[in-house]
C-alpha cells in the first residue's frame, strides 16, 4: 500500500510555475495530464536566455551577451545586444501621481489625450508635437537636458493617464515610444513598473508578463522594480507560483531584490503554505544581502505562522522584531493574536491582549476577533461570549465575522440552539451575513443530515446576492464525503468545475478526506497523486487530511511513514497528526501503540491538548475499552477542556454497549442541560442499548423521535429496530420496518436481510429464511457467508443435519452465481 502514497509527500522546492505569458483559457478539469508541459513557450525563451550568457559575464548584467551558435533546443533564440532602460529620476516614486512634475507642453499633451473628444487615431500626431517642443538642436540646455525632461513627461503621461483609469491609452503612450529607435534613451524603468502595476491592477496579469517577456527579449535591461510589479500582480490575482517564477527569475538575471520585492515573495510563501523552513530561507537571504527586515517584513512572518498554528515560531519572530529595534504595531498584534488563535491557544492570546494595551495600542473589531476565535475553536463559548459582552461595553461593535465564529463555534460544538440565537442575534443587530455565515450554516445542517435545508441554505446564497466561493464548495464536498455518499462528493466536484473554480489545495485535502470517508482509499491517493501533478505544495493539511485517510483503513505502518517523513520534511506534527495516528492505531487492533501514545499524551512527552483527549475518549470506546475511555473522559474534565457532541456520544456508545443504562442516561441529561443538540449518532447508540434490553421498543420511539425532529434516520437506525423487534419474535414488526426504510429511499444491506434470514432460521422457519434470500439475490444484495451460515447452523442445531445437505446441494438453484469455493466451504463446515 506504501507505494500508492507517492512518498515523498512534501516537495522540496516550490512548484513549477503554469503558463502565465497567455491569458488562461478556460479549462474542464483543474486536474492537468502528468505529461502536459508547465511551460510557456514564452517563459521557455525568457527561461533559456540565460543559457546563452557568458558565465564570465552573467554576475553583471550590464554587460552584453556574445554571440552562441543556436542549439536545436534552442533555435526560437536570438542574442542581442542589452539595451538599458533611461536612467531613474522620478523624484515623485511612490507619492500619489500629481501633474507638476511635467513640462507645459507634458500638461498640454495630457489634457489633449483625456479629452473625452480624443480618437486613439491621433496618438500619433499628439506625441510628435510633444517631441518637437523638446527639439534637442534648438534646447540652450543641451540634448541630455531634453531626454531627461522628455523621459519624465512620458512617465508623467502614463502615470496620469492611469490616475484617470485611461489604461488602454496608457499603454498606446508607451508600445508608441517602445517602437522609436530611441526608446532606449527615453524609457525608464519608472514608466515599465508603472505600466505593469497597471496591468496588474486590471487584471490583465498576463498582458503584463507578456509587455516584461517582449522587452527582455529586445535587449532592455530590466530592473528591479520592473519585476517587483510583475511580482505584485501575480500575487494580487493568487497566480502565486508565477510570483515565485518572477523572483528566481530576477534573482538568475542578477537583480538583487530589494526590501518590497522580499516582503512580496514572503507573504507569496504564506499565502502557498510553503514549509516554515523555506520561508526562512528566503528571510535568511535577505539579510544576508544586506537588506535590513522591516515591520512589515515582521508582520507578514508572523502572518505566515497562522496556518500551521506556529505559535512558537510566531512568538520568536516578534521578539526578534522587538529586539532589532522595529517597534510592533496593532497590526503586529492582531496577527500574533490569530496565530495563537488558529493554534487554539486562547490564554496565550490574552497575553498579547494585555501586552498590547499596556503598549498604548487599544483593541479593535479584528483583535477581539482573534481572541473570540482562539476560545470557540478550543470549545470555550462561554469565555468567547463574555468576549464580545466585553467588546460591545468598550464600544466595539461585533461584525458579522464575530458572529460566524461563535455560530461556527456553537455548531462544532454540537449546541445548535445555541448556534441559531447568535444567527438570530446577528440578524437582529442589523448584521446580515456574508458568505462565511452561509458557509457555516451548510456545514451545521449537513453534518446533521438535514440535507434538504442545507440545500435550501445553498439556495439562499444566490438569493441574497452572493455566489458560492471556494469555501462553499469545499464545504459540501466535506459533508457529502463524510455521510459516505461518494456520488454527491463527484457530482458536487464537477458542478464546482463548472461554476468555474479549479481546484486548489484546499479542495484536494478535502477530496482526500471525503473520499476516503466513502471507503475509497485508492480514489483519495489518486487525488493526492493528482495534486502533485497539479503542481499544489503539500502542506500539513494535506499530511493530516493523507494520514487521516490511512487510519480509517487502520493502515498504521504506512502511517507511521508518513509521520516519520512529516518529521524528516521539518513539517511540524500538530494535535490533528497524533489525533490520526492514534485513528490509526485503533483500526489496527495496535492497542500497545495505542496505549503507548496516550501516555505520552498524559505525561506531557506530546503536548497536552484538548482534542488529543477527546480523540482518547474516541478510540478507547471504539475498541470497546471502558476503563481507558473513562480515564480520558476523566483527564479532559480535569483539565478543564471543554467536551464536545463527538466526545459525549463516544461515552454513550460504550455505555450503551455495555447496558450502562443509568450512565448512558447521566450523559444524556447533561447533554440537554448543557445544550447540546443530540445527533444521528447519539440516537443511534441509544437505539442500540435500548434494542438489547427488555425496553427494546424505545428503539422504534427513537426513530419516530428522529422523524419529529426532521432528522433522517439512516440504515443503522432501521436496521437496528428491525434487529430489535426479530430478536424478540417480532417478525410482523420487522417487516413493517423494513418497508417504511425502503419507502424513505434507503436501500437494505446484507445486514439488514441477514438479521431476517437468522431469525427466521432460529425459529425453523426455513422457508420464509430462503425466501428472504431469493428476494436479496433479486434485489441486487449479494449474500456473504454469513448469510449460508445461519442457515445451516440452525438445521444442525434442530438436528436436521439432512435438510442442511440437501440446503447446500440446491444453492446452485437458488443463487447461480455462488462459487464452488462457496460449496466446499459449506459443506467443510456440517462435517465439523
């Protein structure tokens, strides 16, 4: 199985770029072909230039190239002589665009092209005229005079035709002078910077790269501002990987970033969710080339901290800032705070609170925010609800990403009431929601299969003006997948594909997951597999999401190699990593390794954390271990941790298990006290404690409840009832059951016809039990051996070992398909 993994997950280096001197063309899949080539042949030509320079002349790039003979590889190559852009003399460089530092007849051009009477046709006439009035024979001050002040009224004309939105005029100004014979002299690279922002800010991204590409390949000399706006555009538009191709570009050209460029290309690294290891890389680089961090600089590493909760790093980097001297500033502060808060660190965060205050740095809507978020994503909702009692009293007003947090908080929780009164509470408050609070709704209702107002919720996006974003999708993808229901998880994924979203590395982790919660384990690696193909960094999220999908096949040796290679990588293990690992050790009957981990868990060996003990509670009750699970119940609660609706079910499962009536009860009640929302699974194991015991027809009362409350049953709710009512010589009953499952569109399983089949045998009647079996064959449910089994063992247990013989010997009649193997099997087993 190990070989399906692809190992290794992590790449070593950022990924090769996808064609970005074209505009993208619509694709159908965002999956692209193993064999498809990731380069342009533009950014081939601008890429293989390099090849063709002297190495003794490649460290400076004022020196012209020499001339090469051309390789076939490389026919589309002609070397040229570098041209140097005009020198750079806008003392205006990053003020606000004013007119005055154009001459008169600069201003007179200007007002001429933002005539809204101007024809594009008669660019030509206009700039001739502003070129003869710098006539550079009749100029007392000589003819570098006239370049200088003919190159800053270009300048001065692009930047103000851009300050009044003239871009595709802009742009004529400029293709205009780039085709003089002089351009070399009357460009600078102030005008080439200024047009690709401009580029940028349209979204013509690829036009911009393109305008770079062509000036290259015509010996212009570009300079490092020039390929910091490349840089910053292709990072505006998340075209993230060609930012990074941008920068190794302009680093091979020996144009040495400067403080801008490195801060671009290390929040880029953020946004990919490259290892922390690259990014300190790059940051290490910087100052090594003598580039003295700034705070933003410091703020956008910290900034980089929050997705995989590098609380420790986080805090590093700001005591270095403060210890360099940059003083931290609210926005230092807010993004300290949300890293502690996606590190689900919520004392650490009020630190910072207190921290920032006594610094003169007063709390705003995003800071409390943060710390609103650090306590509901630990399950703390009290202490985030007397947050933003704190906040309104301090004349802060919550936003509606403070009431999505605590209506995300609520519903993770499992308190859905409570979920719906900070929605109601929000609404009041004259906050209508965005997208995020949708988001959030589908997700509450899907994960309590009420489908059927999920949808309406999905619905209501489009009504209230919104679209679905990437988050809506990946949403839906997550709460179809983890319901089992692989069709809806490929019909929802191609509907995503069509609403024209590609898929990025948050929808291969949730593809990852959800299929792998279907049972497809080998769909979930060709995703991963595909990812890699796509050119998507892995990230922890993808480790977790790939771990995940192995514990749910209690592969756990496979586990423990991606967890050694995690390590290996420098990708920091979280809690969610141990929480897979001990998935997976449970699934594989491992119970030392199970035990093993848990007391390093217990001992402080692998830090504390809530969700490691609610995953203990998990895994203890699945592998039926009562003393365990109450030890992790016990440990959580001293702690202090907060429970969730997952944690309480475990311990009603095993108390159910074990006909611990009373216990089971006593979780129940607290889970209505405390307000808690019961789910499909708490009724499920009620139904299950109930179905064993002399009350077993509460477990009919528990579906008829289900129903009420317009919750789903599903296939083990049915089965259970019918379970309940065949144990008990109820027959008539379970029949009644079985029809109404498959009148609300559930289709029976193997256990469901099982269940009839062995109770009808128990109780010698043989032939209803071999009717029940004709009638599974027709409907499409192969029987298992089980099946056989119950059959046989119960002629044998009558002594009709006779009837069992000639039961064996006509299976071929009454199910032409079972294998010989089967026949043998059978028989083998009334011979012993």
């Amino acid at each position: 199985m190990a070989e399906k993994l692809a190992l290794p997950l992590l790449l070593p280096n950022p990924p090769p770029p996808k064609p970005f001197f074209q505009e993208p063309q619509p694709q159908s899949t965002p999956l692209p072909h193993p064999n498809t080539s990731s380069l342009d042949p533009l950014l081939q030509n601008l890429l293989v230039s390099e090849t063709h320079r002297n190495p003794t002349t490649s460290s400076n790039p004022s020196q012209t190239h020499e001339n090469h003979p051309q390789s076939p590889s490389s026919s589309s190559f002609i070397p040229r002589t570098r041209r140097r852009l005009g020198k750079h003399r806008d003392l205006n460089r990053g003020k606000p665009w004013s007119h005055h530092r154009l001459s008169c007849q600069g201003e007179r051009t200007l007002q001429t092209l933002l005539d809204p009477e101007f024809h594009v046709e008669n660019i030509s006439q206009v700039l001739l005229n502003l070129f003869n009035s710098h006539d550079f024979g009749k100029n007392q001050q000589g003819p570098e005079f006239c370049t200088e002040t003919l190159s800053l009224d270009i300048l001065g004309l692009v930047k103000g035709l851009g300050y009044y939105k003239k871009c595709d005029l802009a742009m004529h100004v400029f293709e205009w002078v780039v085709n003089r014979s002089d351009s070399h002299l009357l460009l600078s690279n102030s005008v080439v910077a200024v047009i690709i922002s401009m580029l940028g800010k349209e979204g013509r991204v690829s036009a911009a790269a393109s305008l770079l590409h062509n000036l290259h390949r015509d010996g212009f000399l570009i300079d490092v501002y020039a390929y910091t706006s490349l840089i910053s555009a292709f990072a505006n538009s998340g075209r993230y990987r060609e930012a990074v191709m941008v920068f190794k570009k302009m680093e091979d050209e020996g144009c040495r970033p400067t403080l801008i460029t490195y801060n671009v290309i290390l929040k880029v690294y953020g946004k990919m969710g490259m290892p922390w290891h690259k990014i300190m890389e790059v940051f290490d680089g910087m100052k090594v080339s003598g580039v003295a961090p700034d705070s933003y600089t410091y703020n956008t590493l910290i900034a980089c901290c929050r997705r995989g909760s590098l609380y420790e790093e986080a805090k590093e980097i700001f005591e270095e800032m403060k210890l360099v001297g940059c003083v931290p500033d609210k926005v230092t502060y807010n993004a300290l705070l949300d890293v502690y808060g996606k590190s689900r660190r919520p004392h650490e965060a009020l630190e910072v609170l207190a921290e920032m205050e006594v610094n003169g740095f007063s709390p705003c809507t995003v800071t409390y925010n943060s710390l609103i978020s650090a306590y509901s994503r630990d399950g703390l909702l009290e202490e985030a609800m007397e947050l933003k009692s704190q906040m309104m009293e301090k004349g802060i007003k919550p936003d509606v990403f403070t009431y999505t947090t605590l209506l995300s908080g609520f519903e993770k929780a499992g308190k859905d009431e409570s979920a719906m009164k900070v929605f109601d509470e929000m609404r009041a408050a004259g906050c209508n929601p965005n997208i995020c609070t949708f988001n959030a709704l589908i997700k509450m209702y899907g994960n309590r299969g009420k489908f059927t107002e999920m949808m309406k919720i999905f619905d209501d996006i489009k009504t209230c003006k919104f679209s679905p974003d990437i988050v809506t999708w990946n949403t839906l993808l997550a709460v179809f997948g983890q319901n089992g229901m692989d069709s809806e998880v490929s019909g929802v994924f191609k509907e995503m594909k069509r609403a024209g979203f590609l898929a990025e590395r948050d929808t291969f982790n949730t593809l990852i997951s959800a299929y792998s919660r279907c049972g497809s384990f080998d769909q979930a690696m060709t995703v991963y597999k595909r990812m890699l193909t796509a050119g998507v960094t892995p990230d922890l999220s993808t480790y977790n999401a790939v771990l995940a999908a192995l514990a749910r096949g209690g592969l756990w040796e496979q586990s423990n190699k991606v967890f050694d290679e995690m390590k290996d990588c420098r990708c920091k293990p979280n809690e969610q990593t141990y929480s897979s690992l001990l998935h997976a050790y449970a699934n594989g009957k491992e119970i030392d390794k199970m035990h093993g981990l848990a007391e390093d868990i217990y001992s402080g060996v692998i830090e504390p954390h809530a969700v490691l003990y609610k995953t203990l509670v998990l895994v203890y009750s699945k592998s039926d271990l009562l003393a365990e699970t109450e030890r992790a119940f016990q440990e959580l609660r001293r702690k202090g941790c907060s429970v969730d609706i997952t944690t309480l079910n475990a311990m009603v499962s095993i108390y159910g298990r074990r006909q611990m009536i009373r216990e089971a009860n006593e979780i129940i009640n607290f889970m209505r006290e405390s307000g808690f929302t019961p789910t499909l699974t708490t009724y499920n194991s009620l139904m299950n404690m109930y179905s064993r015991s002399a009350d077993y027809e509460k477990s009919e009362e528990m579906v008829r409840e289900l129903l009420a409350k317009g919750v789903k049953p599903d296939l083990i709710s049915y089965n259970t009832v019918i379970n309940a009512y065949c144990k008990n010589g109820r027959m008539r009953d379970a029949s009644r059951v079985f029809t109404e499952m498959r009148e609300s569109g559930l289709v029976p399983d193997v256990v469901t016809y099982n269940t009839f089949i062995a109770n009808y045998a128990a109780v010698s009647m043989f032939v209803e039990a071999i009717d029940v079996v004709h009638y599974m064959i027709k409907h499409g449910c192969k029987p298992n051996e089980s099946t056989y089994n119950s059959i046989v063992d119960s002629y044998c247990k009558l002594g009709r070992r006779d009837e069992a013989v000639v039961f064996v010997g006509n299976l071929r009649e009454l199910n032409p398909h079972i294998s010989r193997e089967e026949e043998c099997r059978l028989l083998e087993r009334l011979k012993r």
